[in-house]
C-alpha cells in the first residue's frame, strides 16, 4: 500500500533514495559542527526498519476495508511522526512508542466514509494525514487509552487536480495533492497556486488548508487562507461543503472554522482555490544593513508602502552568516518582485529607494528576470534545510526553530526579549549554542519573527533539552504579547500555550462544535481541544 516504488524515508526528511552514504554524512557533519563551532563527534546511524520493535496492533480491519489498509512496520514508523526535531531524533533512534495501528490509504470519499464509519463503529481515533511534515506533533498518534487504537488516514491518493475555471481563475483540487503535482496540473494551463511553504515537496493541500499554513512569499496572498474560495469535507456527521463564490457577507464563514481546524472537525478531501497567471517579470535585489533593527524599520516601509514585493526577507547577521549570504556582521534583506503581467523597474527602483532611506546598502545592483547572488545563496540553504537537519541529527546538533507574530509598535523590544530568554535557555541547557532571528512575513501592521536555535546535543537528552529552550521561549513569546505561532499551527507541542491565548468563550464554542460534528471525539484527538 503507498504512492508507488519511490518510498518516504521512515526516519526523516525526503526519499530512500536521496539519503547519502554514510561516508559523506561523517563529511558533512564534521563540516556542519567545524561551521558551528562545536567539537567534533561521532556520527550516529539511522535506526534500521527490521530491527524495529513496534508495539503489536490493536485493530484489524474489517475483509471490505483490508485492500485499503496496512500495518507493516514500514507503513506504520512511516507515519507515526511528523518532521519536527523532536520527531527526527526518536525516528532516527528506532524510538516509537505509539505508532498507529493501521494506516488507511482510501482512494475517494466513498472509501473515506467507510472509513471514518469503521473508526465509530470500533471506537478507534482517526488522524487524517497529508504529506506528514507537521513540525507541532499534529499527526502524531498519542491519544490515550479511551480509544481502541488508532487509524491513520493518508489522502496522498487523493492527489490530483480536478477542474480549472480558466475565465474565474480558480481551481479545483484534492486534498491530497502535494505542492509539485499541484503546481504540475495548473503549469499545464499556465497557471500557479503560487503557495511555497517551505515544506512544499511533501506537504499536501489539506494539511496547508487544515493548518492554515503560510508561503514563503513575505507580503501580499501567501496564507492560504487567502488562496481558499470554498472548501468540501467528510465529517462524522456528513459532508461539509461551502458555496463557490468571490466573497460573501452571509454570517460566519463556514470555510474559516475548517481552515485551521487541524482535522478535528472533518477530513478535508477538496477545496477551490484561487490561482494566477505565472509570472513572466521577475526581479531581484540584495541589501545589506548595519543591524537587524535598522533593516526591519526598512521592511516596515516596504510593507506600508502599497508596492508587495514578492519576498521582504531580512536575515540578523547570524543567520546570513550561517547561510553564506551576506558578509560577517551584516544584516542582509532579500528583497523580490514579481509579475504577469508588467515589467517590474519601477517597482524595484522604488523598494531600493525605500530600504537606502533606512540605512541599506547595494552590495550588487538589482537583477531583472534572475536572481542575486546574495538570494541564490539563501534560497539554496532555505530549500536544503529540511534535508541537513537529519545530517545534524546524526551529527549530535540540536537544530530546530520557533516562529511567531507582532505589531511594528512592540517589534523591537519584543525581539530582544525573546531572543535574551531562548539565548539564556541554550546556555543553561546547552552549555554553548545560538540563537538567530530573520523576517519571514511582513504586513502593514507588523512582521513575523522566525527564530533558529542550534546547539551541541546530549545525545539521549535532545528531547528534554529542546523542551526547556522550547518553554522559556514560548512563555517570553506570549508574555511580551506575541502568538505562539504564525504558521506552524497548534497541534500537540504548542497546545499548553495556544489554551492560554484563546479567548475562553471561543474554546467553548470550539468544543460546541467538535460535539455537533465529531460526537464521538475520534477525530485527531488532543488537538486543539480535549475530549470530556
């Protein structure tokens, strides 16, 4: 059972086939740890799929339901966990404590419905699954001991691209398409979704839509909730689907409570989605500033000033060094725009313009219809990240990251205040380590900090070590105002502080509605809300 030949590693980021020998792992680690300044180890190897004691299943599937249904160890470690460090350190261990009893791959809705019939009818938990790459334990399978066992449901089958509205721009396409086949079906037409999280080669429609997940595109659409025009799922209680339509005053929207729902209130299988012609005109610039606050009062102007440029990054000198972007002690912006349907000069004079008032500086001038050298370098350490975090894995680096928002008016201060308490956290917990800080999304009222932390790990203690840089940044975060995630959804691991954040009514309305839609609780259970 599966997508085909080319298998997911079971332990980490991307295919089988793309994991190196572990000679040029050793490589690469001691290079990784010499560029970070820590002492040499010993580098570890992945655990081994036959060698893996998985706890027994609990569940059987019924004959109609079996050719749609798995329980081998491959298919089980495979989706036990999403892609988070914690995630990767106990896969790459042979670590699984709560794999899921069987993994469903159905087909349509058809089989989703029997499914989702046979998980009520056995009272088992149910946790839809789309590319597996959460980074907040939204797909994994702990849900307790009221349940008779769980039953992922992987929609990767689910995958293709219905229909397009050429004349409305707008999209018909399943839940289970991934970032590459997607954009592969409206290339075809000439047309992008123009959504590139990070995640973008295994991530899937419906995990971007059911965790309200952010592109890479700093200003302008690149939430998804802004991409969404209506949105069908299955749910215990029946099927859910919202009317196609441009806008719409009719009361509460019925796409904005599943849109960020995280599976607890249905199973997303389609939505229609706004696309655009792919764009012809593109142009690029680099600009170096003297400090990161200096260069986020230029992203402020770049995002007050009405122009959207398709990326408005801007990388602390930590994080530019680290990505071999910009020189030693310089902030570096990325700054981007691009069109289908104009030349782009004007606007690129004017953005340059913007960020020379605020002290930057052209180390090169802009390019038109290719990139800087200075972009090229981070966007090739942007897209890699996911696959050397499990060469830092096996290298003994503590290596994962935290995101969150804040107005302009507390951006400074706030920063600080975060950084200092996730700085003093490595030191205690770490001994050495850093802690570097870039702008990922800036919008006229406020910016998105994204922190990185890399750190020598105790082998066997990652997990308790990144716990307490986790919490002393997450309490830093919510004390100084901010939200304990811009687009890293909630799931398991920032569930203690998104209860703190929500207003309490809404979590009863919230609750109101999982029991009207879900009245057996077995959707995606210790997401979001608690079963009574």
């Amino acid at each position: 059972m599966g997508n085909g030949a080319r298998r997911r590693k079971f332990w980490g980021w991307g295919f089988e086939d793309q994991q190196p020998p572990h000679e040029e792992v050793e490589r690469a680690a001691a290079a990784a740890r010499e560029h970070l300044g820590f002492e040499p180890a010993v580098v570890e190897r992945p655990a081994q799929l036959e060698r893996l004691d998985l706890p027994r299943p609990r569940l059987e599937p019924p004959p109609a339901l079996a050719e749609l249904c798995a329980a081998d160890p491959y298919e089980r470690a495979a989706h036990a966990y999403g892609s988070s460090y914690g995630d990767v350190v106990r896969a790459f261990r042979g670590r699984f404590d709560h794999p899921p009893d069987v993994v469903a791959h159905p087909g349509d809705e058809e089989d989703l419905r029997r499914l989702l019939e046979w998980c009520a009818g056995v009272r088992a938990a149910a946790i839809p699954y789309g590319g597996g790459t959460s980074v907040v334990g939204g797909v994994e399978p702990t849900v307790g001991d009221v349940y008779t066992g769980v039953v992922t449901l992987d929609l990767r089958r689910l995958g293709r691209v219905l229909e397009i509205d050429r004349e409305s721009l707008a999209a018909r396409i399943q839940a289970g398409a991934t970032g590459p086949a997607l954009e592969d079906g409206l290339r075809e037409q000439g047309l992008t979704l123009r959504h590139f999280p990070q995640s973008f080669e295994l991530s899937t429609l419906g995990g971007w839509i059911a965790t309200r997940a952010g592109g890479h595109f700093a200003t302008g659409p690149t939430h998804i909730d802004e991409l969404v025009q209506s949105v069908r799922a299955l749910t215990p209680r029946g099927v859910w689907e919202s009317r196609r339509l441009p806008a719409s005053g009719a009361g509460p929207s019925p796409d904005r409570l599943l849109i960020g729902s995280e599976g607890v209130l249905g199973v997303i299988t389609e939505a229609w989605l706004r696309v655009r012609e792919r764009p012809r005109f593109k142009a690029s610039a680099a600009v170096l500033f003297e400090s990161f606050a200096s260069g986020a009062r230029a992203v402020r102007a770049l995002a007050q000033s009405g122009l959207q440029p398709s990326n408005c990054r801007l990388l602390d000198p930590g994080e530019a060094a680290l990505t071999g972007a910009a020189p030693h002690g310089r902030a570096l912006l990325v700054l981007g725009f691009e069109s289908s349907d104009h030349p782009l000069d004007a606007w690129m004079q004017r953005g340059v313009e913007l960020s020379l008032d605020h002290g930057g500086e052209l180390p090169e001038q802009p390019r038109v219809g290719r990139r800087s050298e200075s972009e090229g370098a981070w966007r090739d350490a942007f897209l890699q990240a996911p696959y050397l975090r499990d060469t830092l894995v096996a290298a003994g680096v503590l290596s994962e990251t935290f995101e969150t928002a804040i107005t302009w008016d507390r951006f400074d201060g706030f920063v600080e205040r975060v950084r200092e308490s996730a700085g003093r956290a490595v030191a205690e917990v770490c001994a050495a380590g850093s802690v570097s800080c870039r702008l990922t999304h800036a919008y006229p009222d406020g910016a998105a900090p994204y922190f990185t932390v890399l750190a020598p790990a105790r082998r066997g203690s990652e997990l308790e070590q990144w716990g307490e840089v986790k919490a002393a940044a997450s309490e830093a975060i919510l004390a100084a105002g901010g939200t304990i995630t811009h687009h890293h959804a909630v799931g398991r691991a920032h569930r203690p502080w998104y209860d703190r954040q929500r207003p309490e009514p809404f979590a009863e309305a919230l609750k109101a509605a999982k029991r009207a839609l879900d009245p057996d609780w077995m959707l995606n259970p210790g997401v979001l809300v608690d079963a009574p």
